[in-house]
C-alpha cells in the first residue's frame, strides 16, 4: 500500500478525523428523513440541513484532506456525461414497475404562496444544496473517507487519495446506491464514473465538480421539465 500523497489534517480539529468525516453526512441523512417522514417539515428540513451542514463543513475543515483540484475539467466532462446518464438512464428504466419513483413527492409549485418564496427556496435547493454543499460532504464522505477506510481499515490516512483499491472501486458506489432509493441502478453506474475518475486523476476536487456539474444541470432539467420526481 503506497502512502498518502495529498496531506491529511492542514489545520487541528476538536473531533477526531473519522468522526469529522461522518457527521456532516449523519446530519444531512437525519434531516432528510425529517422532511421525508413529515412532508410539511420538507422546506424547514432542507434549508437546515443546507445551512448547517455547509456550517459544520467549514468548521471541520482542519481534520480533512486537503483537496486538490488537478483534472478538474476532466470532472467538468464526467459531470455532463454523469447527468445525461442519469436522466436517460432512469427514463428508461422506469419502464419497469421495480425502478419507478415513489408517488408523493416534493412540488414546489404548490409548496409557497409568493412567486419571492419560491424562488429563494430553489436558489438554496439547486445551487447552494445541491451544486455546492452536497457535492463537498458527499465527495469527502464517499470517495475520500470510504474510499480510504476500505483500502486501509485500520487507519484510513494511510491510505491515499484515489488510490487504487479494487473493493473501494466496486463497495463505494455499491453503498452509495442504498441512499438512492429507487435509482439504486442509475446511481451506481453513475458512481463507477466517478471511481473511475477518481484513479485517474488522484484528485477529490475532480470528483466534487463532476458532482457538482451533474447536480446542478440536473437541477436545470427538473425546473425546465417539472419533472420534481428527479428531485
């Protein structure tokens, strides 16, 4: 096993680093099961979730790897081809009855009385959440700390990131898919992308803009379409 290239904790944290890893993506995974279980919570939900989570990211910051941003446009291209993927893929896929979304879902067409509401509520869902914060927790959560903890159990630093390992390859976007509900199949194919992007390019900042690129174009289609079932 090679050692770590990029530099683990640039700055002293109060939490110990596995720890600062998991929290944020607890955080954001208990206020989603808020909004999902009490839908009339779903707009407080999210926003929280949004704030506090990019909140504790940034107070965190000193007990994760520091992130390098080479092959960053490499991540811009695996971003657009990620979001062509994704919706074409899920398209067809819920064809089938095993691979449609859920009935109920979040509109928010009839979620705000003001035309100002609902325009604040998407600004915070589509670029804040969604092409800013979920990008950066679910990147260090997924393909730094995972990915890592998975090649080295022991001791997750010992491991470098994007460091090929062949159980992280396939585990990472294995466990990544059980968050994703009934696009379980769509997201793994679109994590194998990003492993793939994160061995070549050895970079976590390629990974988060490939993210970014594809949540935020999503974003576009679902307020084009009104095709809310993709969000």
């Amino acid at each position: 096993m090679s050692h770590p290239t990029d530099p683990t904790p640039v700055r002293a944290s109060f939490l110990r680093d596995d720890h600062a890893y998991m929290l944020p993506m607890l955080t954001f995974l208990a206020l989603t099961a808020v909004g999902g279980k009490w839908p009339e919570w779903f707009v407080a939900s999210y926003i929280a979730k949004t704030f506090v989570v990019g909140l504790m990211l940034w107070m965190l910051r000193g007990a994760f790897t520091r992130i390098s941003w080479r092959g960053w446009w490499l991540g811009l291209i695996v971003g657009v081809v990620g979001v062509v993927q994704w919706v074409g893929m899920q398209l067809f896929l819920q064809r089938f009855e095993f691979f449609k979304p859920p009935t109920e879902f979040f509109d928010p067409t009839k979620a705000f009385e003001s035309q100002g509401a609902f325009v604040a509520f998407i600004a915070v869902r589509w670029i804040l959440g969604a092409a800013i914060v979920v990008p950066i927790m679910e990147e260090l959560f997924w393909r730094d700390f995972v990915w890592r903890t998975i090649a080295a159990p022991n001791d997750f630093k010992l491991a470098s990131v994007g460091e090929l390992d062949w159980k992280a390859f396939l585990i990472v976007p294995a466990v990544f898919a059980v968050v994703h509900g009934n696009w379980w199949l769509t997201s793994i194919v679109w994590a194998l992308m990003l492993s793939g992007l994160l061995v070549y390019t050895r970079s976590l900042g390629a990974c988060i803009v490939a993210h970014a690129t594809t949540n935020f174009l999503l974003g576009a289609y679902v307020l084009y379409t009104k095709d809310w079932a993709f969000w």
